[in-house]
C-alpha cells in the first residue's frame, strides 16, 4: 500500500550515469540512465517480449537494446526497432516515468504521468544559500516499513533512549509535544528551555553556557522529513521568528524511498546556519550523524521483526500522537487514492 502520485527521491544525482542501472522504488523495479545530453531517463526495467531486465541490455543511439533479442526503447518507452527486420507490435512499449533531478536528488514520480508536477518536489530552503554549511550524508539500505521511519521522525522523545551519546539530554525525556496537522503532513515540536546543550551539539554550537532547544520534527506526505533543531542562549528562545544572532540552526533533510513493504533506501543530509565553509566541520557532522543513524537502524529493523513477530497486540502510547496521525492521514491519502483510480477505470 503506497501512495503512488507523488514524489520519491529515487537516487543521489551522483549514481545515475550514462551507463544503465537498475533501482528499485515502491516494488517496481525500474531502469534509469543518463541520456547523451545528460538527461535522466527512467523506464520499466522490464522488456515486453520475455521480460528480461531492460537494465541487463545496453545503450545504443542514446536509446535501450534489450540484451536478448534486441528489442530498443525511446526515453518515451516507444520501441523503436525490433528484431529480424520484424514489424513493431503496438503492444511493444515500456512504461516511462517521470524524473526530475534536483538538489542533486533524482526524484521519480511513480502515479498517473499526466498529474506530475515538478513544483510540488519538496522545497529545500538555504540549499544554495552560500551562508548555509552542508553536510552530506549516505544512502543507507535498512530492513523495515517506511512508516517505522516516519514514525521515528515524528518521535523526539526517542532520543533520550536511543541517542544517549549524542542528541540525548534529560529534558527530552518528559517535556510535552505540540502536535499539528498541515496540508502536507504532520509536525511535532517543543521547546526544552535552559538546558544544557546535547553532546553532539555542544562543540558546535558557538555560545557559552546552557540553551534553548529546539526540536521541530516535521513529516510530510508520503515519506519525507524536515528536522530543525535550534539552540540558542538561554533565555533567547521560544520562537522561530527573529532567532538570536548566536543562534544555532540545523536542518535535518530526510527522505525515505521504500524499495519494498520491507525495506527502505534512506537519503539524507543537513544544512546548517554556521562556518559555511568549514569542510572539517561538515565531514565530523556526517561521521556524527550516520552514527546516531546507525543507532536507529538497530532499533528499527529489530522493531520490524518484533511487530511481524507480536504475539499479543502491540500498545500505544502519548507520545505516540504524532506517529499515529501522520499515519492515520497518509492511510486516507491511500485510499482515496485507490478509488478514484477505481472510478476512473469503471
Ligand atoms: S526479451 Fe527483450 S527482445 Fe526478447
Ligand atoms: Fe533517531
């Protein structure tokens, strides 16, 4: 059950090339290529005539040859040439998604083409501000339903147990969440006031003496996270609007493509407002931040396996609230989804 007419981010820019590689998102299996002009194309990695993978074939004329009998693809999906001077059939055709490539993400849009819209790829604010630092991060394979993703980033309260070396500070234990719902997904924040600053953040943060916290965790439909943490002075904080000039923002960008019902690819990387240039800086925050990443691997795939497993119903709690709307929403999404497709084809 996936939502089909949206955007999924299904590869870094980097690992697309002119030679033909196959990637896998929402179950489909799907061959992507640059073309001579270094465009992405994306097709069904599926030959109509025995199905061979398009992606064991080769690239000839900027166009697909079938690695069995020849068969060859436009970007469109129109097959273009077929073997032993043989006629087309009609039936002859691969499907061909829409790709766009941008922030140096190719995204892939897996519904009806006729309602792709490219202004609707998630907005990355600060991308290109060159005031703005980045670190980048990995595509990391993991073993569990996406939606164990979106609910661990709708979840703050995780880092407390799970991050202890890092993003954990007691105040995370217990201070209540807001909850809200928007057009594009579900966000949770909270402020922790006069805290000391998280371990991961205390050598980065470039003020003396205890802070404001924030944790703004964000998800939106269908799989991808915006999470913003600010510290700022003690006694700064409390509002996102007309942030102290020492403070410290980081965005968290976070999309998470499900390859399958059981597994997901998990692109990620954070834009930060400080030492935009510092290259050490960037490369101990991925290092930091694949660690903690790490962590939650861990957690997650072994919750896959004990919610697969559960012998008696599972529970929820408070602070579940997040978790459960987001799911609640993107579950109606879904369906609607589902029948509208159902009308259009009855
Ligand atoms: S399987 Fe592709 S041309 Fe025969
Ligand atoms: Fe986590």
């Amino acid at each position: 059950m996936f939502l089909k007419n949206a955007w999924y981010v299904a590869a870094w820019s980097s690992e697309i090339t002119t030679d033909l590689k196959q990637v896998i998102v929402l179950g489909e299996k799907i061959c992507m290529y640059r073309d001579q002009a270094g465009k992405i194309v994306a097709l069904e990695d599926a030959c109509p005539h025995r199905k061979l993978p398009l992606s064991m074939g080769r690239i000839a004329g900027g166009n697909v040859e079938c690695g069995y009998h020849g068969l060859t693809f436009d970007c469109s999906g129109a097959c273009v040439a077929a073997p032993g001077k043989g006629r087309i059939p009609s039936n002859a055709v691969v499907h061909s998604y829409p790709v766009e490539e941008s922030y140096e993400l190719i995204w892939i849009w897996m519904g009806d083409p006729e309602l792709a819209d490219t202004s609707e790829i998630f907005k990355i604010e600060n991308y290109d501000n060159a005031d703005w630092g980045i670190n980048r991060g990995a595509a990391m394979e993991i073993k569990c339903n996406y939606k164990l993703m979106t609910d661990n980033l709708l979840d703050p309260t995780h880092v407390a147990w799970v991050h202890q070396t890092s993003f954990a500070q007691d105040a995370a234990r217990d201070t209540p969440l807001t909850l809200s719902k928007n057009d594009d997904g579900v966000v949770v924040h909270r402020w922790m006031m006069d805290v000391e600053p998280a371990p991961f953040y205390k050598h980065i943060v470039q003020f003396e003496g205890n802070a404001d916290r924030l944790q703004k965790y964000e998800v939106r439909y269908p799989c991808h996270a915006l999470i913003r943490s600010i510290f700022t002075p003690a006694g700064t904080g409390g509002s996102e609007d007309a942030l102290h000039k020492d403070a410290f923002v980081m965005d968290s960008y976070n999309f998470m493509t499900p390859t399958t019902e059981d597994e997901t690819r998990y692109y990620w990387f954070q834009l930060r407002n400080i030492r935009a240039d510092d290259d050490e800086l960037s490369a101990r925050m991925s290092d930091a931040v694949k660690g903690v990443f790490e962590e939650d691997i861990v957690i997650l795939e072994a919750v896959q396996t004990g919610l697969s497993e559960e012998r008696n119903p599972h529970i929820d709690l408070s602070i579940d609230g997040g978790p459960l709307r987001f799911r609640r929403e993107l579950e109606a999404l879904i369906v609607a989804e589902q029948q509208s497709g159902a009308a259009a084809e009855a």
